[in-house]
C-alpha cells in the first residue's frame, strides 16, 4: 500500500503541469482560440499539432525509455544519460537541418505558402523539445518530480503569455501609435503567432534544463549506445503507431471527408476543438505514465511487483470511469469552454473518445510487460497492428459518416490494443489484474451515462433540471462502486482504526 501511495503521490505532482496544461489549452488553445479564430484556420492549427506529435517521435526515438532501462541500473545513470544526450544532439541536428531545407517543398505540397513558414517554426519547436526529453526524463528517474512539475508549467504559462502577448497586447500597442509593433505583427497570417509562442516556450524550457546537462561529466560509450538502441527500436516502432493511431486521423479527415477543400478544414477544426474536451481523461493517463513508467522499472526486480501492478491498473481503471462519466454527466457546462457554438455539432465524438482513451490508459497499464522482460517487438506487432486497422476503419467510415468514423476507429482501435497486450502479457508476464471488476466499472458508467441521455431525450430536461438528475445518477455510480468495494474499504477502515 506503501508504494501505491508513492505512485499516487508522484502522479498527483505530475499531474499539476498535465492538469495544467489541459486547463490552459481550454481557455486558450480551445477556449480563446475558437473564439478568435474561424473554424477553418482552428482547422490547419489542429492539422499542424498532429503532426508535430508524431515528428516528436523521431526526434527522440523513444531514447528516454532506454534511459530508464540501462539508467536504472546501480552506477550507470550518468553513462547512460550522456550517451544517449550525444546521439540525441546529432540526431536532432541534422534532423531539423533536413526539415528546415525541405520546408520550401512540402509545404504547398500540404496546402500553400504559408504552411512552408509553418514548418519551419515546428522545426526548431520539436528539436528544443526533443532536447529537453532526457533532463525531464532523469528527474522522473532520480524522483523529482516538483522540480519537473515546476518547470512545465513554467513552459504553458511561458506559451500563454506569449500568445496573448502577439494576438492582444502587441495589435493594441500598434493602435495606440507604437510603429515599431509594426514590424513584430503580421495581420495576415495570425495563425503564426501561435506556433511562434511555442517556440519561445520551448527556448526558454530547454534554457532553464541546461545546468542538468553541465551537472555530470560527458562520456559516450559506444557499446551502451547500441544496447540502447536495440531497445529502443522497437518501442520507436510503437511509439510511431501510437502516434499515428492517435493522430492521423486528422489529415484523413481533410483528406476523406469531402472534396471542399474550405469545408474539410471547417470538420477538422470542429475535430478538433471538441476533442479537447474527451482528451480530459488523456490528462490522467498523461499524469499516471510520468509517475508510473519509472516506478515499474524501478519495482521489477521486488518479490510482489505483479501484484501492485495489478493494484496500479485496477486504481487506474476506477479513476477512469468516474472521469468518463464526470465529464459526460456535466458536458453542458464542459462545452461552453468552446466559446463558438457553431463547433458544438462536433460533441457527439466526445462520449466515443472518451471510451477510446480509457481503453489506451488500459493499453499503457497491459503494455508494462513487454518493456520489463525486453519483448518490445511484441509491442510493436500490436501497435503497428493498431495502424493498420486506424487507416483501414477510417478509409471506410470517414467517406460515409465524416469525423464520427474517426471517432469510432480510434475505440476500436484502443479496445484492440488493450485486448491484444493483456492477453499476449499473460502469457509471457501474468499479472494478477482483476479483469471482471476493471471492466464492471467501466461498464456501469456507461450504463448510467445512457440512462442520463434517455432521461434528458425523453422527458425535456432543461439544463439545470438535467445537471441536477446527472448529480443524482453520479452518487448512484458512486454507491454503486462501494457496494462493488465494499471489502476493500472495511480493510481500509480497519487500518486507520
């Protein structure tokens, strides 16, 4: 009980700067944006984020991971560390070399002309970001977890600040008769400032991590590179589809949902507002891998460590219940931090999403496996299996059914991957997870998430009328849940007693 309380713990301190940074992108990201920009430029910022999420990937190809293996060995934290930050520098030198050079290219190819200065900026914000990976990575390692926390939520509120500061402040200082703003402001392509606000946010991140770079002495040693990568290779295959799985559904929907090149960015960026609200439950998931990723490695080698991942992945699957039913029971008021109404017709994704990214906190919790008995070629069969099934899904739902055929196939696509790693895990690494109990909760909060929706189309709800009954059926769950528990919480009473 001891080491699930330290995991919680950790996860809650991560989990201020992924709350955080949730609760900033929906008053600004989401909340302002769409408010300040049309649909259609919400659209290609949408489209632009997607694929900086997969660039990250092979930028850092998944080297922190590596880390935590050979790192966590006795005596080889600060080896693995310098060696893996000196193929990461070379690697994301001649990475952002390559993009920067291709930018004049790819980007009319994508839409036009200002998609070639988009790219760049991305270039330089993925390369400070990707050099910023293994520091936060060593204080996940050495526990320190404030420090991380402190220092990204320094980079949204660096970001925000920046942002407001382009699309607010500078645009009325030039009003006010500062000529000078007029060079630093371009009224034609707002879009921009975005991406730069980022990149101000990632220069300063990657400025404040320098002095854990210059704490050790620098040695590369080249046998440890080559284990590292060895291992590394596959869960960069994963990481590669993961991306992909949860991403490339964007640029399909552009590309697949009508030939109206206007209106395809229109769906894209009701898409992509109304994602935001299911990627909630994604902050949790976010949280519990930053606290949970080193905390598994570092408990591998203890006498009882399948039984407190099983205790891990049952606490994970309660807490992502009472968050997919908390968010659908009060989306009424959850919508309204899209400050359009005209997005709202999107909000039918987000029960579906919702699901789906409980079956991917699953997916993280089954996966642990095969990254502790070096077997991550078979994490990579069921990811790439993911992509294949994302691309086919969507290749045959997005033309008949638009953005709900991308909703639908990243569910299908989680509950797959969740199936596929629980199952080939307990063949290779049983652990103990209480399957019937995990799945009951879920499945109970998608019965009372259905009864509210009945009792809210059938009989007229208003508003507060339906937050009122949605109140109710929440304790319902909630007493439901302890009833389920109840053994559970007798043990608990009799400890404090």
């Amino acid at each position: 009980m001891s080491l699930l309380k330290k995991l919680a713990g950790d996860t809650a301190i991560y989990g201020v700067s992924s709350i955080l940074s949730r609760v900033l992108n929906f008053l600004v990201m989401t909340s302002y944006l769409t408010g300040a920009f049309k649909r259609d430029e919400f659209g290609v910022v949408t489209e632009m984020y997607a694929y900086v999420s997969i660039l990250i990937i092979f930028f850092t190809y998944r080297m922190e991971t590596a880390f935590f293996r050979f790192g966590s060995r006795d005596g080889n934290l600060d080896k693995a560390f310098s060696t893996a930050t000196t193929a990461l520098l070379s690697t994301t030198i001649i990475l952002t070399s390559t993009l920067v050079l291709v930018a004049p290219f790819l980007g009319p190819i994508m839409d036009s002309s200002n998609y070639q200065n988009y790219i760049i900026w991305f270039a330089f914000v993925v390369a400070f970001d990707a050099l910023t990976a293994l520091p936060f990575a060593r204080l996940r390692l050495t526990n320190r977890p404030i420090r991380f926390a402190v220092l990204k939520t320094l980079n949204i509120l660096v970001n925000i600040i920046s942002l407001i500061f382009f699309l607010e402040i500078l645009p009325l200082l030039i009003d006010g008769g500062w000529d000078a703003g007029n060079a630093l402001y371009d009224q034609t392509d707002r879009i921009k400032y975005i991406f730069i606000a980022n990149f101000i946010a990632s220069v300063i991140t990657l400025l404040l991590l320098l002095p854990d770079y210059f704490k050790i002495k620098f040695t590369f040693d080249k046998v440890l590179l080559k284990k590292m990568l060895t291992y590394a290779a596959p869960l960069f295959i994963v990481s590669i589809a993961a991306a992909l799985n949860q991403n490339l559904n964007i640029p399909l929907i552009k590309n697949w949902a009508t030939s109206d090149e206007e209106l395809a960015k229109v769906l894209v960026g009701e898409y992509g507002a109304c994602l935001k609200i299911a990627m909630l439950m994604s902050l949790a998931i976010q949280a519990f891998n930053y606290a949970a990723e080193p905390f598994f490695f570092n408990q591998s080698e203890q006498k009882n460590a399948q039984k407190t991942y099983a205790d891990v992945g049952q606490a994970f699957a309660l807490a992502g219940s009472f968050i997919f039913l908390g968010i659908l029971l009060y989306l009424d008021i959850f919508k309204h931090l899209i400050r359009d109404p005209n997005y709202w017709v999107a909000l039918r994704i987000v029960p579906i999403l919702l699901l789906a990214n409980f079956f991917l906190g699953l997916y993280y919790n089954f996966s642990i496996w095969y990254k502790l008995r070096d077997r991550t070629t078979v994490g990579a069969y069921i990811s790439v299996t993911g992509s294949v099934i994302t691309v086919g899904l969507n290749f045959l739902l997005i033309p008949k059914i638009g953005y709900m055929g991308a909703a639908y196939t990243a569910m299908v696509c989680y509950a797959f991957m969740a199936a596929a790693s629980y199952l080939t895990g307990q063949r290779y690494y049983p652990v103990p997870y209480p399957i019937g109990k995990m799945f009951t909760y879920i499945t109970l909060a998608v019965g009372i998430y259905f009864a509210s929706d009945f009792l809210k189309d059938n009989f007229g709800l208003s508003v507060s009328a339906s937050l009122l009954v949605n109140t109710i059926l929440l304790l319902v769950y909630s007493l439901m849940i302890g009833f389920i528990e109840r053994d559970q919480l007798r043990k608990l009473r009799r400890r404090k007693s």
